[in-house]
C-alpha cells in the first residue's frame, strides 16, 4: 500500500550489548508511514533498548538508520526530535519537581521577544491535554498526581504538531480501558494524517485494536513481522514466548470457598479529601479485588490500609486487636507487605543491586541489627529470580538496568520475600509480559491458598476477575459495592463503576 | 498562592520580622541607611549566592567561590600596580570566572565526579594561586576605584544605593531573567529534578551543566571584583569562607539542596537576612560576635526543617 514511498524509519542490522551481554542482535525493523506498528517481546526481550535507539537516547554498537530513505545518524534525543520523532518513554520519564506545563513544553517553549512566555506555554499545555480529555491544574508539580495522570502528560508532551514518528513505550500500562480508548482515537487520526506510530504493549487485545503490523523480539532477535490481520493470537504468543502457552488464567476457584479467619479489618478507615470511611475485611485464603477508574481511590484504599499514609479516621485491627499508627515499618513488622504503583518514585532503588533490592523488606521486618548472613542472602534472591523468572545476567545487576517488566518483578518479589500474612499488591502486573503474567497469577492464587489475605488494586479487569474471590468496587473515592464469587465478571464491575 | 512561593514568602517574612525586631530593640535601625549598608557590606556574597543558586538549581554544588573572590582581588590588585585600568581587570578576570567555570562544569560532566570534590579541587587550586601572585595585601590606587565608591543613589529618608548594591541588583535582575524567562533556565531546573528524565526528554547535559558552572564562576568572579573595588584592596586571603555563605544563602531563600526547586529572588533575602543578623549583633555592641554565626546556623536549622514539611506535605519536590 505505500509501495512507491520509502519507509519512514529503516533499521538495519542493529546490535547493542551491555558490558558485553547482548541485548540486540542484527535486528531489522521498518516503519511506514501511516501505520502503527507494534513491537512485541517477552520482558527483556529488547524491545526499549530498540526503540531507544531509534530515538536517539542510546548509540547501537552496530547498524544503520534510514529516515524517509536518507542515512542519518541521531546522536542525542534532541536530534531526534528535531527531525521529527517523538517518543514516550517507559515508565514516566518526566520531571517530577516541574510543573505540568513545564513537562510539558520543556525544550520547545513558546517565546516571544526571545524569552519564554509562560501563559502561552501554559495554554500549550492546557490545549494538549484538553486532547486527552484530561483538565488538570497545568501549574502544580507533576510529581504530585498520580501515575496515570503522569502518563498521559508524556503523551501530551510526544504529542507536538510536526511529528512524522511517534514511538509509544508501554503507554497504556496505567492507563485504564476509557483512557486508552481516547489515546486510540487520536492514534487513528495521527494514522490518516500520515504519522508513523510505533507501538509497544504487553496486552494483546490493544494490539489487535490498532496495530496494522506486529514485529515480535524475543532475545534480542528479530524472529517474526507480519501484518496483523495474518497473524493469530495463539501464533503470536508462540512466537513471543518460544514456546506455547498454557492456559492459566481462568478463575481458579469458580465456587466460593469457605473463607479462612478474618485477619487484617479495617473499620471506618478514612482520610479527608483522600477516601471517605470505608469498612473492609481481608481473610487468610482470600482474595479481594479493588476496582474503579483512574482517581477513584484505588490506590488510596490500598495505601491507607498498609499504613504508607495515615488514616485520620476509624481503625484498622490485626487479628482483632487494634494497630496502632501505621507506618510501613510497624506494617512490614507485622508481616504486611506492600507493592507500590509507581516503582520508580517509590518502589525500588534503582542503584541497588537486586539482590538488595529484593531483601529490603525482609531486612526491614527483622530489624537492621540483625543482618541476614550473606549466603542466605544469595539463596533467597537466587531462589526469587527464578520463582518469578526475572531475566537479569546475575544477582548483582543494580535494578536500573533491568527491563520495566523485570523491575516490577523485583517490587514483587520483595514484597513476596518478607513471608506476609498481609499481601497489598497496587497494580502488580505493570508492564509485565503474557507469559509471566499468567505465572504471576497462580502463583499469586497458590499463595492464597496457602492461607496468605490478598488486597489487589489494578486498572485491569480481567486481572481483578482472574485473582479475586471478592471485589469491592470504588467510585468518587468511595467503595460502592461489594460483589463476591461468581457474580465476578467484567459486566457486573462495568455497570457498578458506572453506578448501576 | 502557589505551593513554589511560599518558601520565598517564609524567608521575606522572616526578613521583614528580624528587620521590624531590630527596629523596636535599636534606635535609628529600621531605617532606610541600615538597610543600604546591608546592601552595599553584602553585595559581593549575595552576586556569588546568585550564580550558586543556578548550581544549586541543577543539583550540583560549587566550592570554589570564595577563592576565586580572593583570587579576583589578588590579580586585580596587581593589574593596578602594573597601571591597567580597573574595568579592563575586572572584564579579564570575569572571563577568567567564566572560563573556569566551565572547565569545573566539563570536568564534573566528563568524569561523572561528584560536583563537591571537582570544585573543592577547585579551591585550593585557587587559594593556592592567590598566594603564588602575593601574600600581603595589596591596595588599588586607580582613581576609578574612589570614583567607584563614591557613586550612589540617596534615599529620600537619608540612606542610600551605593554603586556595588546597584550591581548587585542587576545582576539579580539578569539572573531572574535567565532563570524563570529563557530556556536554558528551564533546562536547569529540568536537571536539578530528575537528571536522567531532563536528558531523555532532550535536555543536553553537557551543555548544560557546562553552561551552569561557568555561569557560577561568572557570578563569583563578578562578586570578587565587588569585593575588591568595595575594600579597594586584594589580599590572598580574601573571601575564606564566603562559599558557605554563599550556600547559607541559597538555602535561606528557599531552594532545596536536592535541586530542581527554587527562585532566584529569594537567594538575595537569604544573603540579606544572614547580613541583617550580623547587623543586628554588631548594633547590641555588647553581644559576642560569636553570635552572628550561632544565629545563622540556627536558622538555617529552622529551614531546613520547614523545607522538608512544605515538601512533603504539599508535594514540593516529589510526589507524596
Ligand atoms: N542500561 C543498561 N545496562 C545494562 N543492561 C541493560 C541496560 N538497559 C537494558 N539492559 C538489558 O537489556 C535487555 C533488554 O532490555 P529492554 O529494556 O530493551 O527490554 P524490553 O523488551 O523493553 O522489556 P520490558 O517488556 O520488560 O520493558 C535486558 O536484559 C536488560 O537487562
Ligand atoms: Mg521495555
């Protein structure tokens, strides 16, 4: 169909190795205008360090670039920019010190007389956001929304009038099903203008709702590209995993079973301006679900209930006797363990190792003055790796350097390494691939079978209907329902978040 | 009111109550000489404090000010002897701060070093060279230099602007204009919060951080010439100590040390509030001067602390 124009973006033959570990190898990959072309890949498979490269962010050991036919060479982000590529990175890689319409407009800020006008930058910002439906205060500090929020500001930002490449890294993680809906119209729009919009994503629904061609990486090679319509599900997981995928993600307990004690209550828990009093009440062996939209008080229920934020209103008891004020620290204590949602502002520290990073609550809940010995150490973070198979060369790699997907897995195995009796997990599966997501589930239902009370916020129904025995459903910051076993389906949470 | 003001508000406020308190305990203080004296004595820290507030801003650190305020001095002192004019040293020594600045900002960018040792390097090294030129104090004859102090604007109420407070004031005006008007200040801002982010989303760092340091040095060679057209004198000396005060100001205007968050405008009330205790403490007469730095730390710890609140309790810096 674009036959007689050259390719907006040809990679050829491009290679790149960290300290001499492969992460690419000899891949091709060409882009079309007014296509969307998804990149699809295990976690660690390449696909960031690709289209990093693409943008300018990092140089290949080898290969070549071709931009509408012609040889170029990016050497920075900015150059890539200014020959038209616009990139959202994974996780929010804004400023979170700067306001929003800072984030925004930084480096192309309107100014006349030569110096900056603000109103105008603001108004820009305002304009761009309007785009995605989204009406925030452009002037507070990015850092102060919530990651959903921040998200859709990088979108905004990528969203500049004379782009020819729009790279999209896992847009949609936390975004929510209207969220992304609006994101696809414009994508459609940007398609019929001639735009090239490469796109990356672990759910495979998105991917056959926009893309019209998919490119698989699976270590680090090219190993299929073919146009959508030809390609079938079941093919394309085979080809992304290497292997077939087994199908794990029913509800594993279709009849309500008999719930254990109750063990972490909360009784008119509340917080002014952050979730209106709530009552709920987490079993041994039970898994409860939270459910709503973007800003409805997911993340805030769950806070308030592992003590990161504190409650100014009603109680939260253990076992029947009442916690005193929470901190993490007291909760982690009291075998509570906690994933948070943003992993890189508040989840792991990039520059520790993962064997570190994984043994950090444990290490919290037996106190610093009782180190754990060293080669219990390995053992545990050798024997997490491979329970949630996080592809990392060694134990010793800092965090950073691990794919977004392994990152998120090593915010799980942390929490999981502590041994909770209390699990609250917000948004667990962030960026994480089909196969391992499956893997994530049952081992998550395995755990609760074992008797492990189970608190799960995400923005993904079919995961709130794959884990939960139970899910109460938030509105407006505020629970609004309850609704328990086989009533659990996606029609039956759509119509209470829509207040039915 | 924006959550951004309020630190700036905190440190005007306090100002203005130290000020008010110093006119109900002294006579003839709260007037508008004291306040031009303050001016004109702390002219040359507060032009230092203003080019550090951009290294602050960009989550770095400079050491090197107060020697190269006594090297400024040293070199113009001697151009003097050797008859050049004043203006002609001062404009080859603020090239000199330019030029070594941006050598500290290459180094600290190619190396990936901590900003603290490269600029502590740089201290000494500076400190150093003040001693090779001389070891006394050596005066300034020029005519210019008289002329210099002698050029100031009277208040109506009896006190008034002298010529190294006007210097100050527009090298403020320039640094807010950098700072808040053009994008290389937003770039600045963009690397003081989140250096990996600022360079994904196109923000050179080594353009930057270059363009930052040698800016720092610009503004601390143009504080040592205050200095040294102020006390008419270069002495090797000169200037020890002043790259705290220059820091202690920043801080008491209300930007975080983390970076990334602060106004320019408010470093010129934290130079003026540390200037204001000194003046206070010197009007008792019978108070150790030992005091002057007891206060000054002392706030500085109130700060600090009410910093640390506004962030976390109203998502300053990161998010909650
Ligand atoms: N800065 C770095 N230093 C060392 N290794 C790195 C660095 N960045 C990426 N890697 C490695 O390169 C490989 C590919 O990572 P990449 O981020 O491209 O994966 P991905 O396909 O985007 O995965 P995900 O779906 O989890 O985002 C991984 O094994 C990762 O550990
Ligand atoms: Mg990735």
């Amino acid at each position: 169909m674009t036959s007689d124009q050259p390719p907006r973006v040809e990679l050829v033959g491009i290679s790149k190795a960290f300290a001499g570990v492969p992460a690419l190898d000899r891949v091709d990959f060409t882009l079309h205008p007014g296509e969307v072309h998804a990149l699809l890949g295990e976690n660690g498979a390449g696909k960031s360090t690709l289209i990093k490269i693409m943008t300018g962010a990092l140089a290949a050991d080898a290969g070549e670039m071709r931009l509408d036919g012609r040889a170029v060479a990016v050497g920075s982000t900015a150059e890539a920019r200014a020959l038209g590529i616009s990139t959202v990175y994974q996780e929010v890689n804004l400023v979170p010190t700067l306001s929003v319409a800072r984030n925004v407009t930084l480096g192309r800020e309107p100014r006349r007389f030569g110096l900056i006008s603000w109103r105008a930058a603001r108004e820009k910002a305002r304009a761009r956001l309007k785009r995605l439906s989204l009406e925030i205060d452009v002037e507070r500090a990015l850092g102060s929304f919530p990651v959903a929020v921040q998200q859709l500001v990088a979108i905004a930002r990528a969203l500049e009038e004379d782009s020819r490449v729009l790279v999209l890294d896992e847009p949609t993680a936390s975004l929510d099903a209207q969220e992304t809906r609006l994101l696809f119209r414009i994508l459609r729009d940007l398609k019929a203008q001639g735009m090239a919009v490469v796109f990356i994503s672990h759910f495979l629904d998105q991917v056959y709702e926009i893309s019209d061609r998919i490119s698989v990486l699976r270590n680090g090679r090219l190993v299929g590209s073919a146009a959508t319509a030809a390609l079938p599900q079941r093919e394309l997981i085979t080809l992304m995993l290497g292997r077939e995928l087994e199908r794990v993600e029913q509800r594993a307990a279709a009849a309500p079973k008999a719930a254990g004690a109750p063990v972490l209550a909360a009784e008119k828990l509340g917080r002014r301006r952050w979730i209106e009093p709530f009552d709920l009440v987490l079993r041994a062996g039970e898994a409860i679900g939270l459910a709503g939209l973007l800003g409805s008080g997911r993340t805030e229920t769950a806070k308030l209930i592992f003590g990161a934020v504190r409650a100014d209103s009603g109680r939260l008891t253990l076992d029947g006797a009442p916690l005193g004020h929470a901190s993490p620290r007291r909760a982690l204590r009291r075998g509570i363990a906690f994933c948070p949602e943003d992993r890189k502002a508040e989840g792991l520290v990039l520059d520790l190792s993962v064997r570190e990073n994984i043994l950090l609550a444990l290490q919290t809940k037996r106190g610093w003055l009782r180190p754990l010995p060293r080669d219990e150490q390995r053992r545990l973070a050798e024997a997490m790796i491979e329970a949630l198979g996080i592809a990392t060369s060694d134990a010793e790699k800092p965090v950073g350097q691990l794919s977004g997907g392994n990152q998120q897995k090593v915010v799980l195995a942390r929490a999981l390494a502590s041994k909770p009796r209390v699990l609250v997990l917000d948004e667990p599966t962030r960026g994480i691939d089909v196969g391992a997501h499956a893997e994530i589930v049952a081992l998550v239902r395995r755990l609760c079978a074992e008797g492990l009370a189970l608190l799960v916020a995400s923005s993904e129904l079919d995961e709130i209907v794959a884990v939960s025995d139970r899910v109460a459903v938030l509105r407006d910051r505020r629970i609004v329902g309850e609704i328990a076993g086989a009533e659990i389906t996606r029609e039956t949470i759509i119509e209470l978040i829509a207040g039915g | 009111m924006r959550v951004r003001y309020l630190p700036l508000l905190a440190t005007m406020t306090v100002f203005a109550a130290l000020f008010v308190t110093g006119g109900v305990f002294y006579k003839h203080f709260f007037t508008t000489l004291v306040l031009g004296h303050i001016l004109a004595d702390n002219a040359f820290i507060i032009i230092a404090a203003i080019g550090t507030t951009f290294v602050i801003l960009s989550g770095g650190i400079d050491l090197s000010i107060g020697s190269m305020i006594g090297f400024v001095g040293v070199v113009m002192a001697n151009l003097d002897a050797a008859g050049w004019h004043p203006l002609a040293s001062a404009a080859l020594m603020l090239a000199f701060g330019l030029a070594y600045g941006a050598f500290q900002g290459f180094v600290i960018d190619f190396c990936k070093v901590q900003p603290f040792i490269i600029t502590l390097a740089g201290l000494f090294l500076l400190r150093g060279a003040c001693f090779m030129v001389n070891i006394d104090s050596v005066p300034l004859r020029h005519p210019f230099v008289d002329a210099f102090a002698d050029l100031y604007i009277p208040f109506p109420t009896g006190g008034f602007l002298t010529s190294s407070a006007m210097v100050m004031l527009a090298a403020l005006a320039a640094a807010v204009v950098i700072a808040h008007f053009t994008r290389f200040g937003a770039k600045v801002y963009a690397i003081g919060g989140d250096p990996a982010s600022a360079e994904l989303m196109g923000v050179p760092a080594r353009r930057t951080i270059v363009s930052v340091y040698a800016l720092g040095g610009f503004y601390s060679a143009l504080g040592g010439v205050i200095y040294a057209l102020y006390t008419s004198s270069g002495y090797p000396l000169a200037g020890t100590g002043n790259e705290l005060s220059a820091i202690a100001a920043v801080v008491l205007g209300g930007t975080l040390l983390s970076g990334g968050v602060g106004l320019v405008a408010g470093t010129l009330f934290g130079g003026m509030i540390l200037g204001l205790i000194s003046t206070l403490i010197n009007f008792n007469g019978s108070l150790n001067s030992a005091w002057i730095m007891i206060s000054g730390g002392a706030l500085l710890f109130v700060f600090i602390v009410i910093q640390k609140l506004l962030v976390s309790s109203f998502g300053l810096g990161r998010a909650s």
